[in-house]
C-alpha cells in the first residue's frame, strides 16, 4: 500500500476520500480536455501566471501556516521556508521558457532543415509527500504547467487540507478549468487510486516525490504502461566535517540539517562523519547548539521546532536511539518525547552494527560517527543504499571538491548544510534515492517529448523513388 509519510491521494480538489474510481478518472480526464488549449497559450501568458502563483502564495502565509501546523505540526518557520522555495520554484520555471524554442539546424548538401522541438507530453500526474507539503507541492506542477502540460495532483492523506489549499491558491490566480486538479485518498484506498491514475491512458508522465518503498511500487506500475517517472526518494545524508573545518560553520550546518522541520526532510543529515583532531571539539559544540533549542507542539508554542507526524513516528524514533546506545553509542542529550513531540538528540560513536547507522531515521537526531581518515570517512557516507544529499566541511577547497567527487550523491554542498536547494539546479539522487531531475534545464527533458521534424528540399537529396531504381 502507498500509504506512509510519504503518500498522496484523490478526489477532485474537495479534500474528502474517494469513494469510486470515476472521481479519479474524472480529473484525469478533464485535464486531458483541457490540454489542448493550455498546451497552445502563448509562453509569456505562462510565465506571468507562475509568477501571479507565486505572489497568491504570500499573501496566504497565515492561512497555510495554520493548516499546516494543525495537520503534520510544521512550525511557521518551516513554512516560510517552504514558500520561499515555492516561489522560487515559479519564478524559476517561468526562466525555462526560452529552453522550449525550435532549435533549426540547415544541412545545405542535402538540402534539408531539421527542426529539434521539446513538445509538452500531455497530462503529468504528480505526487508529492507531506513532509514540506508546500515546496513539494509546487514542484510537483510548477515545471509541467511552464513545458504546456495539464496536471492531476495526488496529494498526501497526511496533508490533504494543506495540499489541497496550495492547488486550489495556484489555481485563484488565474488558471483554467482543468489545468491543475488535486485529488485525495484515504490510506486504505492509496495504492488502488495511484494504479488507476498510473494506468489511466491520458496520463503521460508521473512525478514522484516520497520513500524509496512507496516509489518503487509507482516505478513498477509506471513502467509496466511503459510510462517515463522522475522519483525523488528517501535519503541518508552524510555531513563530513574534516579537521580543517570552520567548527562554528560546521556546528551550525549539522544542526540545521539534523534538526530542521524535526529532521523530516530528504536532505537531512542523518550522518555526521568527524575527524579525530577535532571530533571532540565539535562534539561539545553541538551538544550546546542543542541543548539551546527546544521542539513544542505549533498549535501553543511558537518554539523553534514543531512536531513529528505523529507519536508512532516519535516512538519509532526513539526506538533507534535506544537500540544505538544498547551497542555502545552515548545519548549526550535530547531525545525525551511527549507524545508526537520529540526533543533534538545528540547520539556519539554511531557504528555500522546499529540500525541507527543505516535507516533513514527522519526525526531530530545528530548522529556522529568518528573517523581516522579521508578514505574512512567517504567509505562510510558511501555505505549506504541512498544517495541524494552530502556535504563536506574543510578550509581546503580542493580536498573538499576531491571528497565531493568520491560522493555516489546527486547533490553535494562544501561548507553548506545538506538541507538546502535552489529551484534553478538540477535536483535527485543517485542509487535508491531515485533517478531523475527536478530544477532548472533537467526539467525540460522530463516534461517535454523531443522531436524531430526534417523538411526536404525538391531535387536536392536523393528522390525516394532513385533509391528504388
């Protein structure tokens, strides 16, 4: 079943279940009815819309805020942030234009032209999870609409409010009936309304953002309909931190990343890798960056950190910390929970016999783990089945660049956080993170068909009929 923290459902644009199939084929259909027209308004109309999006999405700060708060505990800085990105995203996919221009090559000896054409697919249908319900969301769409598509969204039964507000903000500023279309589930009814849409003829290309579990069951259904998916999955993040690092910098960077939306983020860091000259250092460093932040519930608290999804996802959480430390690895703080609130932990000397080590622990915990050497350290962030986010700490640039080239990451930053992205780069993993790109150029090619249309002079290439004779 499709139903996890990472999962998304149907019903069109009304945020209640889906009780039959005809709800989910009726969105799929009226965005194939409307692609006709869509796929041929003018590409300045395009980008101006995105960006009137772009601004509808501000001025509903407080309103998202407040659904989000009340239906996955994101604090409203997590949400500033993900609207930020958000338009960002829509002002980016509006600089894509100029990417969808003919491109004319003339072969004067055969006396053709070859016309290279990026043509919009038809209907996308996108998935997005909960975790930065308003970042992923736009994503989802904004690339698509940019290339002339039509969208279905599936939003997370986890979010449905939130997501379907977002949709429905996109669509207030001005687009058509059919364009864009958010449909939802409940968790029973996930995986059956996701093969309807996968399999639903009109649908062209899927994108899919969520665990490495959920997506390859959409990765499955996809390519038995031979249809193209982009997946952004699950992730283990190594943060390397090496002995001529900016400590203040890399503290910093490893709290962000740890502790950010309660660590329910993809990118986050999930692994700190130290070196043996200043692990110590920086080990006490960010037990006090810690212990200076507290997590409370966004309904009554205006506290830095919000929430988890829920209690069993605390209580899942804490499981790994309590397994790790059973094996030898030291608690130095956090990690109380109260219900589905959970205090940001520090865990040192992590080791590969913990599940610690290698699960993706989506909640607020530093995990550090000690190395004696650069070949160690790249070892262990490459010891892992995931492969989306990295960064790499040290005043040395060079050495840091050699370190980020031995990452098997799709994404890697030097002397930045893990959790970071800018909506003009080319984002996605490497290995069970996923394949394909979102951002930027990379878009083009996974909402566009590229074709080829040869227009043949008389009389100069050879006459079909010589060939024959």
């Amino acid at each position: 079943m499709l139903g996890d923290p990472s999962q998304v459902g149907s019903g069109a644009g009304t945020g209640q279940s889906v009780l039959t199939f005809s709800d989910a084929d009726a969105a799929a259909s009226d965005a194939a009815a409307a692609f006709w027209n869509w796929s041929r308004t003018r590409p300045d109309e395009r980008r101006d819309l995105l960006a009137a999006m772009a601004a509808s999405l501000g001025k509903s700060r407080a309103d998202l805020r407040e659904v989000a708060a009340a239906e996955i505990g994101a604090a409203p800085k997590w949400i500033d942030f993900n609207i930020r990105l958000a338009q960002q995203t829509l002002l980016e996919a509006g600089n894509l234009l100029p990417l969808l221009e003919d491109k004319i090559v003339d072969d004067p000896v055969h006396g053709t032209r070859s016309i290279q054409r990026r043509q919009p697919v038809g209907v996308v249908l996108g998935f997005a999870a909960w975790n930065a319900p308003i970042a992923l969301s736009v994503r989802a769409v904004a690339a698509p609409l940019v290339c002339g598509n039509t969208v279905v969204f599936k939003a997370s039964e986890h979010c449905p409010e939130t997501h379907s507000m977002v949709i429905d903000i996109l669509r207030g500023a001005g687009l058509p009936n059919g364009v864009a279309s958010v449909v939802t589930n409940t968790p029973e009814e996930s995986t059956e309304v996701a093969r309807r849409l996968i399999t639903y003829p009109a649908i062209r290309r899927i994108n899919f953002t969520g665990s490495t579990r959920a997506g390859r069951i959409v990765a499955e259904i996809a390519a038995s309909q031979l249809k193209r998916c982009l997946l952004e999955l699950s992730g283990k993040a190594p943060l390397i931190v090496t002995n001529t690092a900016d400590l203040d910098a890399a503290v910093s960077a490893a709290a962000l990343g740890a502790f950010f939306n309660q660590g329910q983020i993809c990118m986050s860091t999930e692994r700190i890798i130290v070196f043996p000259e200043i692990a110590d250092e920086f080990v006490a460093r960010l037990v006090k960056r810690t212990e200076a932040l507290r997590a409370a519930d966004p309904k009554t608290s205006d506290a830095p950190l919000g929430r988890l999804i829920n209690a069993n996802a605390a209580d899942r959480v804490r499981d790994l910390i309590d397994e790790a430390v059973s094996k030898g690895a030291k608690l130095l703080t956090g990690g109380e929970i109260d219900g589905a609130v959970m205090q940001p932990a520090v865990v040192d000397r992590v080791s590969s016999n913990m599940r610690l080590y290698h699960e993706e622990s989506f909640g607020p915990v530093a995990s550090v783990l000690r190395v004696q050497d650069t070949d160690e350290a790249i070892s262990i962030a490459n010891d892992t089945e995931f492969g989306l986010s990295a960064a790499v700490f040290g005043a040395d640039i060079d050495r840091c660049m050699e370190i980020a080239d031995r990452l098997e990451t799709g994404v890697c930053q030097i002397n930045g956080p893990t959790v970071y992205d800018d909506a003009a780069m080319p984002f996605g993993g490497m290995k069970a993170s996923g394949y394909g790109r979102f951002g930027g150029p990379a878009s083009i090619d996974e909402f566009t068909e590229l074709r080829w249309i040869a227009q043949h002079k008389t009389g100069v290439q050879a006459r079909s009929d010589d060939l024959l004779t």
